[in-house]
C-alpha cells in the first residue's frame, strides 16, 4: 500500500481515527498476541487494533508483520495464516479428523474444559 492508500483505507473504515501525516517514522506494531496476532498498532497519530486494520485492510488474518520500500513511501503487510485465532481451527479439525479423532476428541481440544455430551 502507499502511504496515502493506507490513510484512505483506515479513515474511510474509521473515520472517527485521524491519523495525520504518515511515514515510515511513525508507522509502528506497539503489540501482539499470545498467539502472535498483532494486538495493537500505531499508525500516524492514531493507535489500531490489529484487528481493525485487518478489516481495514482486508488482510486474511491479524498475523501479520510489516515492512516499507527503501523511500519509505510504501508499506507491505505479510500476513500468515487466516481468520482471528480463536476457538477451532478448520484446517486443524479437519486434520485431526483424518487421523481418527471423533467430534468429542476434536471438540475438546479446541474447548478445553467443556463436556460434551
């Protein structure tokens, strides 16, 4: 994204958030995750949850890093992985199903502590 792409986006998804005048400078993850995600990020003179510039964005998932051109007047976002990295993973059901687990093992691996019944 160019950095005025990035101030578009982020103001039409947020218009309450101004961000001001961007650079590489102030273009920043404060925070992740315990799972990795981005959970907070500077951006200008606004703070964003990792999460609201996903949207924002439209990025697969709040795992992502950045990185800027050698000018510094774009930024590109790597994302991993997809979805908010809460509760069950499709692809790791899906795996533990094709290795013989029924829905009760499945379930609470990814519940821990439920029952299920």
């Amino acid at each position: 994204f160019s950095l005025t792409e990035l101030a578009a986006r982020l103001a039409a998804a947020y218009p309450e958030k101004s961000v001001g005048a961007l650079s590489a400078e102030n273009i920043k993850i404060l925070d992740h995750t315990q799972g990795g995600r981005v959970s907070e990020m500077q951006i200008g003179s606004a703070v964003f949850a990792g999460t609201q510039v996903r949207s924002a964005l439209g990025l697969s998932s709040a795992l992502f890093t950045i990185s800027f051109s050698a000018d510094g007047t774009t930024i590109t976002f790597t994302s991993n992985g997809s979805g908010h990295g809460v509760g069950m993973s499709q692809y790791g059901a899906h795996g533990m199903a094709l290795a013989g687990s029924d829905y009760r093992q499945i379930l609470t691996h990814y519940y821990s502590g439920t029952e299920v019944h």
